[in-house]
C-alpha cells in the first residue's frame, strides 16, 4: 500500500510561513526590549543576554530550515474506500484511520500565502474530533473533497 506524501511546493510555503512567524516574534521581542531599555525595568548581564539570542537563533534555524522538510517526509495520507487514514508527526508518529461513514464535515481552508503557492489544507470532522491533512495541491485537495463528499452520498441512498 502506498501513501500519498505532501507535494514538495508545501516545504516552501512552510518555510515561508515560519520565517513570516520568526519576523513577528523578532518585531515582539524588539519592541520589549526597547521598552525595557527606555524605562530600565530589568537589568539583565550580557552573557544572558547571548544566551537567549543563541537559543532563539538556533530554534530558528530547526524551526525554518529543517522541519518543514522532516514534516514532508513523515507525512502521508490515503484514501481508501471507505476511510481516510493520516500518518503524521517527526518524532512521535500519529496514525488516523477515519471511516468515511463518520465524516460529518470537510473543509478545505486557503489563505493568500497557499492562494499564491496552489495549495489548501483540508480539515475532516467527525463527532469526536477535526484531522488536518497536510497542506496540498488545491486540486488534489478539491479531489479528495468530493471523492469523500461522493462516498458518503452513497453510503446514504
């Protein structure tokens, strides 16, 4: 049985999405600290100081460099007749076998960034919980869509 993995256009949308992150914390982080020099509330020594930066910077670098590309390579999906099973997670694996009879909503979320890439991130709910395909291509996610939407139509009649 083979699974289907996330197109490699996902891991630069990811990165991008991380390093957009990244820039948000860094503005945050800047405006603290200037608010922090300007009324002198906490006097930190340098070597914390460098400590912090050399921790973040390394976050930073697994955070934007080398995960999307491991959250591509563990990732998987297939839909089968009468499930959708998911296998996702780096370090700890998560497998999800949805039966498509307990499907109770699918959506399909596409925000400017994904626009822009082709991609949409399908959500699947059922009574218990939402599963969250990986990022795909608006095609393949507007295939699985209806396959399901089909799928549970005739289970119906």
């Amino acid at each position: 049985m083979t699974m289907n993995q996330t197109n490699p256009n996902v891991v630069h949308y990811w990165r991008l999405k991380a390093f957009i992150h990244c820039v948000i914390f860094l503005v945050i982080l800047l405006i603290l600290f200037f608010i922090n020099q300007w009324f002198d509330l906490v006097s930190l020594p340098n070597w914390s100081v460098l400590l912090i930066i050399g921790i973040i910077t390394v976050q930073w670098l697994f955070y934007i460099g080398f995960r999307p590309r491991l959250k591509a390579k563990y990732w998987r999906y297939k839909l089968h007749e009468d499930q959708l099973e998911i296998i996702k997670g780096i370090w700890f694996r998560n497998q999800v076998s949805i039966p498509l009879l307990r499907v109770q909503n699918i959506e399909s979320d596409v925000g400017p960034i994904a626009k822009k890439f082709g991609i949409a991130e399908l959500k699947v709910t059922t009574a218990s919980q939402t599963n969250h395909l990986p990022e795909l291509n608006a095609e393949e996610a507007s295939r699985i869509q209806q396959s399901i939407q089909t799928s549970i139509e005739t289970s119906l009649n």
